[in-house]
C-alpha cells in the first residue's frame, strides 16, 4: 500500500519541509517500506517560518501533483526546541489535519509528533550510513536550548543501517559542563551529533569519536515515520502538542548571574 507523508520541522532556525510517496518494499527479504520520491525544501526559520511554512507545503503538494486529501500522514518535530518554532508548526499541522476530512479520515488526517533530539540522531545515523557504517550506534544528540543551555538525549540505533532507535537516556536540560555527568559509558564511547559545537564546543564532553554536525530535518523526519507508524504512535490532530522539556522562555537577572561562567575557548 502506498505510503504518502508530509513532514515539518520549524523547531531551530531552519525551516525543513518534506514530502515522500513510499511503495511496498519489493525484495523478499525487506520488511517494510522504501521511498520511491522525495522532496525537499529548506529555508529560513525562526521569525520567517510562519510566513513560508504553508506556502513551502502547497510548493511541494504541486511538484508532486497530489494535495492534502491524499496524504496519509503529516509527521512534524513536535520538540524539544523553539518555543516560537514549535508552536507555529503545531497550529499548521492542526489546521491542515482538522481542514483534511476525507472518507478514509473523517476526523482529519492523523498526525505523528517525532522527538526533534531523535530527528538529529537520525541525521547523524544517516550521514554514518552514507559512509559505509555498519552494526550498532550510540548518537547522543544535541540541540541547543540558548539561555547557557543544551538539549540532549541518547538513542541506540541497532543497525546503522536502519532508520529505527530507541531512546536510551535523556532528555535532559543541562548546561553543556553537566552533560558528562549524565552520559552512560556507552555514550560516551559513542558521537555526539547536533548543532551546539560551534557555541558550545569546549565546554562539551569529549566523546571517543569525532563529533557531528546534525539538525532535525524533514528528510529524517520521514526515515523515520515508517516504523514510528507501524509502532501505531500517530494520533489525532488535537494530540499534536508540542514537547518543549524547557518550561520557562527566559531568565531573572539572579538566575542569569549565578550561571557557571563560560569557558573561553583556547586561542592558537
């Protein structure tokens, strides 16, 4: 059965939108699905997502010459992340569900909320996949939270092949020096992935591998929903709540003053 998914992500200041038909996997030995199209678009977030977010979907609903009524799907990084990000992608994944009553979705389309920290372990998992990495691989992804702070959570992806992971610590909300503390031995033989060491990168721990650049994009968004799906973890458009980990957008002047000092990096 074709598999159409449309997927968001406006959780940084990258704006990522993703469309994929998936097909029956045709190898007798596969056992799920495999993208036969994609497409892709990324641009500028934050204070533009709410402006080219809906205008992106409808570009890429034509080049792909089906509409809304003919998704399956709407998959979206539900957090952690912007609060500004996550709940504009929120109220945009709810209206295009509730506006999308089909026979087949009376109620509206369903919705798949993806953790953003998981989105860029995939990222990372992928960028391995692509050089030729194989078997298990522990990714501690990272995002950065401002106000001295990191996201962070520890997934294991079995097969490094494979877009399927399971949560092994996390998440956490911490300042980059208390993240060691936090990582298993397994993580800290494993890579630190995300968009946090240009900001934060001498005070991170030192992980036994090279660090990666990775972001919560659509495109792993949609490696991931196949097996998120086949898990039965889409629900109705009212569930699609952001998961923001932060309760708070912003520090007193004591909260501010009593932050461990940044650690200035060493100069050549």
């Amino acid at each position: 059965m074709t598999l159409r998914i449309l997927a968001l992500d406006t959780s940084t200041h990258r704006l990522s939108v993703g469309l994929a038909v998936l097909e029956p996997a045709l190898s007798p030995r596969a056992t799920g699905t495999e993208a036969t199209t994609v497409w892709l678009h990324e641009g500028e977030g934050g204070a533009q997502a709410s402006n080219q977010l809906i205008p992106s979907v409808l570009d890429l609903l034509a080049q792909a010459g089906i509409t809304l009524a003919d998704l399956d799907v709407l998959a979206w990084g539900h957090g952690p992340g912007s609060f500004t990000g996550l709940r504009t992608t929120a109220a945009v994944v709810q209206g295009l569900a509730y506006g999308t009553r089909t026979p087949r979705h009376p109620m509206g389309l369903p919705v798949l909320g993806i953790d953003t920290l998981l989105a860029v372990a995939e990222d990372a998992r992928h960028q391995l996949a692509c050089q030729g990495l194989s078997g298990p691989c522990t990714l501690t992804a990272l995002l950065d939270a401002r106000m001295d702070e990191v996201y962070a959570a520890t997934y294991l992806f079995p097969e490094a092949q494979q877009a399927v992971a399971s949560l092994q610590g996390g998440p956490w909300l911490c300042q980059p020096e208390q993240l060691s503390a936090l990582l298993s031995t397994a993580a800290q033989a494993g890579r630190l992935a995300g968009n946090v060491f240009g900001v934060y990168g001498p005070r991170l721990p030192a992980a036994a591998q090279p660090p990666m650049e990775a972001w919560p994009t659509a495109a792993a968004l949609l490696r991931l929903a196949p097996h998120l799906l086949h898990q039965g973890a889409a629900t109705p458009a009212a569930d699609a709540q952001p998961l923001y980990v932060r309760d708070k957008v912003a520090q007193t002047t004591e909260e501010r003053a009593q932050r461990t000092p940044p650690v200035a990096a060493a100069q050549p």
